[in-house]
C-alpha cells in the first residue's frame, strides 16, 4: 500500500492542521510584536484564530482517504475527535483570560495550539509510528502547560510528576510498539491487524501499548497521576487536560482496539470490561472523601472515564457514536465546572469544597452553571450527561454487557452522593461572606454561557448530535 | 394539527421556572404573581382537556407525536387516557393550590417557584408520555429539584439528610427500573420506546417474569412500597409545605403510575406471577403505617405515615388485578393527591404560626384558623373512607375488587380483612390529631397567632371542594377512571 510519489493534494486532507500550525505560528510573531503591558490581546488572537480553525474544520468536507502513505487517515471519527479538541482548547484559550495568575505570553497559548495539533495527529493516526509522535507531542506540550506558574511550588512539582509518570508510560507504549514491528514486520495499522494474533507476546505487546493509552485516558491503574496533577495545574490548564487530553487517549484506544487489535479482541474485550467496572468504582469512591474541589473532579473524572469505557468495550456503530457523544458533552460539562473553579478559587483564594458555601447568594450564575455541570456529570436530566449516559448504557445492554452496566448503574447512584454535596454547599448553606458578590469575568461569561447551552440543547435535542455522528462514525466501519 | 393542549399544560411550569430563574432577586411580589399566574393557566387548561376528553371512545387522546431521537427510536409522544388524565388535572390542582399556600416565603421565592415547576414539568411530562425513554427523561427531572427544594426551603433540623435519603432512595429505584426497560427495548427488538408498540411486543413469560419485579419494585419506591418507604416519611416532613403537597400529593402518584403503566402493562404475565405476593407488601403498608400514624408525637409525621399507608391502599388496588379494584386503585391517586395536599398545607399553616408541630404542646387551633380546621376535619373524613367523600369511593371499590379476586389466591379475603384494620387505625389516628390540635384548650402563647391568609382559604376551599363534589358526584371521574381501566384489565386477562 506505498505510494511513493507524493502528490500535494494530499495536503488538503490535513489543511485543519497545517492552519493550526500557522496559527501557532501566527501567535508566536503576534506575542513578539505586542508591548507587555497588552499581553492579553495575544489570548483574545489565540482563542478568535482557534475559533475561525475550528469552524473551518467542521465544515471543511471529510475525504474520507488515507495520505501519506497510509501514514494518516482523514475520516469522520477523526473529524469528529479533532472538533471536540479544538472545543475543548478555545474554551480552556477563554478560561486562561481570566487565570489571573497566569503570565500572559505567547508561548502558553502556542504550546496549547501544539497539543492540540498533537492531539489532532493521533486521532487520525493509522500508522503506529505517527502515533507515537502525536502522543508524544501532546504529552510534552501539557508537561510545559502544566507546570507553567514558574513561581509558585504546586504547579512545577505537578508538572514534574506528570512528567515522570508520562515519560514512563511512553516508555512501557514505545517497547510495545517495537514488539508489535517485531511481530508484524510492518507499522502501519492495516498491515499489523493483519498479522497479529492472540500469541502471549502479542499480548504483552498490546498491554504494553494500553499502557501509554491508560495514562492518557486515565483509566485505572494508570490513574495515579491524575489528582496531584489535576490540583496543582493552572486551573485551565487541569481543565484541558481532563477533557482534550482524555477524549485524545479515547481517540486512539477505539482507533486502535478497532484497527491495530482486531486479532485480539478476545482478549481485549474483558480487559477494557474490567478495566471499565474498576476505574468508575474506584474514582466515585475515592471521590466521595475529597475536601479540594479539584481532586474530588480529577476523581470524577476517572470515573467519568470508566463509564465512556462502557461505549468502547461495546464498540461497533452504536457504542463508537455513544463515545463521541458523551466526551462532547463531557467536554462542555467538565469545563464548566472548572470554569467555576476558576473563578471562584481567582476569588476566594482557596480550592475547598468549604470554599463553596452560598455561592448561589453570591453569584446566581455562577451557582446555577455548577449545578448544571455537575447534574450532567451525575446524569440528571434535562442535562446532556443524561442523554449521554443512557447512549452509553444502551449500548452496552445491546451487546449484552448487563453486569456492566448494572454497576456503571450502581456507581451513578455513587456519584450523585459526592455530586449533590456541593450543589448543597452552593445553595443551602450559609457563609458569613455570603452578602460579598463573585464578580464574573467576561471571557469566562462567554465560555460558562456557550458551554452550559450546549450541555441543556445536548440533553434536550440530542437527536441531530447523535444522527450526526453516528453517519460520521458509519464511515469508519 | 390540533392546538397542543398536553404540551402547552406540560411546559407552562417549565417556560415560567426558566422566567423566574432569570428574575432579579429583589422581585419577590413578581415571582409570587408569574408562579401563580402560570399554574392557573396551566389548571385551567387542564380543566379543558378533562372535560373534553371523549369519554365514550376512551383509549389515549389529545396525542401529539414528533420525532425526537430517531436513532434510538424515540420519540416525543404523549397523550392521556382515563388513568393519566385525572392525575394530570391533580398535578395541575396541586401545582395551584401550592403556590397559593407558598405566598409567605421570603427566601428567594423566584427560586423556589422555579424548582417547584420543574418538578410539575416533570411530574405532567410523566403522565402524559407514551415513550419510555420521554418517560424517563420526565421522570428523573421530577425527581431532582426536589433535593433542593427540601435542602434549601425545608425544615432545618433533618433537611440535609432527608433531601440526601429521598434523592438516592428514588433514583436507585429510577435506575433499578431504567435497567429492565432497557432489557424490554432490546428483548422486543423493534427498535423503538414507544410504550403501544412495546404493549404488543410479545415478549416471552419468562422474561416478563424475570423483568416485571425490578421495573415494578423499582417505580414502586417512589410510590412508597413497604420495605422501600422509609424516604418518604422524612422527606415529606423535612419539605416545605408546597414540597411536601407536591410531592406526597402528586410525586407518589408518578411512582404509583408509572409502575402500573410500564410495569403491570409491558409485563401482563409477570405481573400475573408476582402480584399476589405483593399484595402482601401492600398490606403491609396500609396496616404498618397507620399505626406508626398512631402514636406519632410530631403532626407532620402522622400525615408522613399516612401516606404510606394510603398509598399502599393503592398498590393494592392495582394487585387485585380486577375492574373494581383497579378502579379504586386509579381513584384513590385522586383522591389522596387532593387530600394530602390539603393535609400537609394545614400542617404547614400550623407550623408557620406555632412554630411547633408537637402534637402536646397544641390545641384548640380551630379557634384561631376555624377554616383551616374544617378543611383539616374534612380530609380526616375522607381518610377514614366517610361515605359521601371520594375517599370511601375509592376504598370501597379496593375491597370490593379484593373480594372480586379471591379465586386468585386463598389469601386475598385475608388480605382483605387485615386491611380493614388499617381503616380503624386511621380512623383512630385522624381522630386523636383532629381532637388534639383543633379543640382542646388553647395555650395562652397561641391566643394571638393571625388567622391564615385569604389566599390559604381558597386554596384550601378548592381541595375541599374536589373533595366533595367527587363524593357525591362521583361519575365525574369514575366514568373517566373506568375507560382507562378497562383494557388493563383486559390485558390481565381478568373482568
């Protein structure tokens, strides 16, 4: 399947990023070219080019062909998971506004554009090789982003942390792939699914892989890393990670448990089963005692993560579709809440959930977008994680993964527990600071305002999302 | 195309939360008037539909279908028949009747009306779907505005545990059910939540067998079924009053209806295996919790157990599996909506002025709220089944169908004379609260309490009124009742 001429056309298929690129580009020669004091108009180019990319790649036509050689392949489950990605940076660009602490310069708002591009990479990835940069590419950007606040002590060290734990993982992902060339002969994906089979080392080679997968989706045991990093990460930078860094692992565990490692689905199948009933279990419960608002979400998160696990190991058109579709909704409803976050620990100074108290007196608004984000992250209606949630679990009932989803039940029960404690801190108890208002920056305004109606119209009319990406994903099969 | 009466009932709560959310929270006499504004226009609707519905062709009416998520095929599909429609019409009397007693709150009313009308939303949504999935969408989203609607407004010594009880307790139950209608989808294999379709599915016995216990069980928590009652008595009394009208008024009736509706009718055969021994929970219900009724010291926590015990009453109506029985099952919801609803908004008028519900340290209240006193002792009447008062039209139906069933099991004449306890019970415990906290002597730190409001009087004068007028004329909603019932009946093979 090598084509060796190269033919410019193919340029096309990734024209959304070669222009994420020339942004990155663009902002650089914009950050030099603006005086210190008006460093914040490099965020609000950042975020308007992110935006003008995004839009262009959601319209731009699908076509649908490999390039490169094989290398990439531009279809409707890449479309899909690129659009999530750059969602999830644009609002996380309006969120880094209003992070008072965070310097305003180029280079964060141009290594965020790279992790998205890297992250863009590895959802079209068919090639294990492009797949391994793409990852790499975005792990070693959000290192920087993470510990980007120099001066304080919590960010560098999670950075350190996030940096250890990846680079090993990478390293574990990195000998498994060399495995599977040992095996196959060959990296690209068609050429592996091929050859591989059920034989012990192939099955050490693809624990070997999920490994780098595990730690980027979070999903237990590589989830260790999640809550040190998740609390001492600049907030929107623990925001992107939880959403554009996770639905990027998701991206490439379906594309390869369904491309690279259709021999083994044998196996796979009660792995990523189990995988799923443990991950969700251990993050609800471990949740539950949290007093710092951001751990207790990194825990939600993992959690979170279980249950899209639910919609991969059903896999096929039905569960694909319900992946795609909670991490959408997913994505606006984890950066809701972080948005919150944001703003209130700006305010207040502090990260506990104590810190909360009244914060429905305070601020109406800000009260009633937590309560919508965290009713849609525990499943209520009219909210999208509602929707989500039963696309999820019908899925799974439809393969006949009961057992599943009777726990993934379970753990909903779970987490509306921890989930509803802090919607009672912000309406019903009482703060002494209760008269002092939570002023709502404007960049925040507009990201809480977008992300809340997309959670509300996901969970009211899901129906043109779904029948979306559903003829999205029915390209890929 | 007709005009949408069932969405335009439905929504009106929904389109004035979302105004009153926005309301800036200084205007307090604004959100009262749009609360009340909104639930009139919405009663009065719902008056329309009731007494335009056909009663001669029966069978689901004023049905409004759209697509709504095609790939699962779901669908925006609702319309009422003779079971749902007098619930709709008790939603929307309580909806009214609340908003008229909640005139007093000073706390962010514009929030509380709001929460309020979510959970009408979703109670109305819940009684008109014919769509499972629409059905869970509603019933879920009736749920959980509850939880704050006790945390926030509710009785500050055991609101947070009540709230945290209630909202656990009916979505375990919610869920519980959502597993076996999801396994019903997929057995019956057409692709669609649409509850005909799914009626005619065929599915086998034993699946219905397997299935019918958690989709019954589990919408039968929120209806209050022994061993799975226990939420309702804190919750009820840890809710403001409007709460707790809605929700022992209307909330319980979603659970009892949506167990008959999706549980005894998509599993006939299962429903035929299991209930008679869930007769037997049921009479535990009604003889248990009008007992516990009895020797309560709090006044709240004799109407709490009173609807337990009430609402067993109905659940086992619907287990005789016969016309007469299911007849009164379907008008005892009636009934008991409006009568608990009156209840708990006497108690809360109580509780408002003594700020004391301990049955001792009252008395002589008719002094103070004579209105309010009549209003009580009607109610009382009507829980202990006085002929003349639609409860004793509904009670006596239930025995009749009880009586009606005995070849189902040796059991149900048994059942029928245990129970007949629990209407002594009541008619003791209704008498000890009447007698203790109306007559009596008045204490000297009551002598100045204020009368209740003019607002408080008509809402009470219209609970009474339904009352009554279903007492004496009772084909007003039997006739209704009885063409709703029919085919269940038909589908249990029974007459």
């Amino acid at each position: 399947m090598r084509t060796s001429t190269f033919d410019l056309t193919q340029l096309l298929t990734i024209l959304p990023q070669i222009l994420l690129v020339v942004l990155a580009l663009a902002v650089m020669v914009f950050d030099v070219a603006t005086p210190k004091a008006k460093k914040r108009s490099v965020g609000i180019f950042t975020a308007v080019g992110l935006l003008i990319v995004l839009l262009f790649t959601l319209f731009w036509p699908i076509s649908n062909q490999a390039a490169f050689g094989g290398m990439l392949r531009d279809d409707g489950v890449a479309r899909a998971f690129q659009v999530i990605f750059m969602l999830s940076g644009f609002l996380v660009l309006l969120l880094s506004l209003d992070f008072r602490p965070l310097p305003h310069d180029g280079a964060y708002y141009a290594v965020l554009l790279f992790s998205i591009l890297g992250m863009s990479l590895m959802a079209a990835a068919e090639n294990v090789v492009l797949l391994y940069v793409g990852m790499e590419m975005t792990s070693i950007s959000a290192y920087v982003l993470v510990g980007y606040l120099h001066d304080t002590v919590p960010s560098p060290e999670a950075g350190v942390k996030y940096f250890i734990f990846g680079a090993m993982t990478s390293a574990v992902m990195l000998y498994g792939m060399s495995l599977i060339y040992g095996l196959a002969g060959g990296v690209a994906y068609s050429q592996v699914a091929m050859v591989l089979r059920g034989t012990p080392l192939a099955v050490v080679a693809f624990l070997m892989v999920l490994v780098g997968f595990g730690f980027k989706v979070a999903m237990v045991p590589m989830h260790f890393w999640s809550p040190d990093v998740y609390q001492g990460a600049p907030t929107p930078i623990t925001a992107f990670i939880s959403v554009a860094s996770k639905a990027a692992g998701f991206a490439v565990l379906v594309r390869a448990l369904e491309g690279l490692f259709p021999g083994l689905i044998n196996q796979w199948i009660p792995l990523i089963m189990a995988i799923s009933m443990v991950t969700m279990t251990l993050g609800n419960m471990l949740a539950i005692p949290q007093r710092n608002i951001k751990r207790m979400l990194a825990y939600s998160s993992i959690a979170q993560a279980g249950y899209v696990l639910i919609g991969v190991t059903a896999g096929g058109e039905r569960g694909i579709t319900a992946v795609i579709f909670y991490l959408l909704v997913y994505v606006v409803t984890n950066v809701s809440a972080f948005a919150v976050v944001n703003i209130v620990s700006n305010h207040v100074g502090g990260e506990d959930i104590e810190e909360y108290a009244a914060l429905s007196r305070r601020s109406p608004f800000l009260g009633l977008a937590l309560m919508v984000a965290l009713l849609s992250l525990a499943g209520v209606p009219p909210a999208g994680g509602f929707v989500g949630k039963l696309f999820l679990f019908s899925a799974g009932i439809g393969e006949g993964l009961i057992g599943l989803v009777v726990i993934a039940v379970l753990n909903v029960i779970v987490g509306l527990y921890y989930y509803l404690n802090i919607v009672k801190q912000a309406y019903m108890v009482r703060s002494e600071r209760e008269d002092e208002v939570i002023p709502v920056p404007a960049a925040s305004r507009i990201a809480l305002g977008l992300s809340i109606a997309a959670i509300l119209l996901l969970g009211i009319f899901a129906a043109p999302c779904y029948n979306l990406l559903s003829s999205l994903v029915a390209t890929w099969f | 195309m007709d005009f949408p009466f069932l969405s335009v009932i439905a929504f009106t709560p929904a389109v004035a939360a979302i105004l009153l959310l926005l309301l800036p929270k200084e205007s307090k006499t604004e959100a009262r008037v749009i609360a009340a504004a909104s639930s009139f226009f919405a009663l009065v609707l719902a008056l329309w539909v009731y007494f335009t519905y056909d009663r001669s062709a029966a069978g689901f009416q004023f049905v409004e279908q759209v697509n709504w998520i095609p790939a699962i095929g779901s669908s925006y599909h609702v319309g009422v028949d003779g079971i749902s429609l007098p619930l709709l019409l008790l939603n929307c009397v309580v909806a009214f009747t609340g908003v008229l007693i909640s005139w007093g709150i000073d706390d962010r009313p514009n929030y509380f009306f709001a929460f309020l009308f979510l959970v009408v939303t979703g109670v109305n949504l819940v009684f008109v779907a014919l769509d499972l999935f629409l059905l869970f969408f509603a019933y879920e989203l009736a749920v959980f505005p509850m939880y704050l609607l006790i945390s926030i407004w509710g009785w500050k010594q055991t609101r947070a545990y009540a709230a945290m009880k209630l909202t656990l307790y009916l979505l375990v139950g919610s869920i519980i059910a959502l597993v076996g209608i999801l396994a019903l989808y997929f057995q019956a294999g057409l692709g669609t939540f649409d509850l005909l379709a799914l009626r005619e599915a065929g599915v086998s016995a034993a699946f219905q067998k397997t299935w019918f216990l958690p989709v019954f069980l589990g919408f039968g928590v929120l209806a209050g079924i022994w061993p799975f009652h226990s939420w309702s008595p804190d919750g009820h009394v840890a809710a403001p009053s409007a709460g707790s009208m809605v929700h022992a008024g209307v909330l319980m009736k979603v659970g009892a209806y949506s167990a008959l509706r999706f549980g005894i009718e998509l599993f006939p055969q299962g429903a035929q295996f299991w209930l008679p021994y869930i007769i037997l929970l049921t009479l535990v219900n009604v003889v248990y919790g009008s007992m516990i009724a009895m020797v309560q010291d709090d006044f709240k926590y004799v109407i709490g157990f009173s609807s337990v015990s009430h609402m067993g009453l109905v659940s086992m109506g619907f287990a005789t599996m016969s016309q007469a029985g299911m007849n009164g099952a379907a008008l005892q919801m009636f009934s008991h909506g409006v009568m608990t609803a009156l209840f708990f908004a006497v108690v809360g008028m109580v509780y408002d002025r003594a700020h004391t519900r301990h049955i001792p340290d009252l008395g002589g209240f008719v002094k103070i709220m004579p209105v309010a006193a009549v209003a009580f002792i009607i109610g009382g009447l009507v829980s202990m089944g006085m002929p003349g008062l639609s409860g004793f039209i509904a009670e006596v139906q239930i025995f009749l169908g009880l009586w009606q069933a005995r070849m189902v099991a040796w059991w149900y004449p048994v059942v029928a004379a245990l129970a007949s306890l629990g209407i002594i019970f009541t008619a003791a415990y209704v008498l000890r609260v009447v007698q203790r906290v109306f007559f009596g002597e008045l204490k000297a730190e009551f002598a100045t309490l204020p009368d209740i409001t003019v607002l408080d009087k008509v809402a009470l004068g219209i609970l009474c009124a339904i009352l009554i007028i279903v007492g004496a004329f009772p084909t007003v909603i039997t006739n209704v009742i009885q063409t709703g019932v029919a085919p269940i009946v038909t589908l249990l093979g029974g007459g």
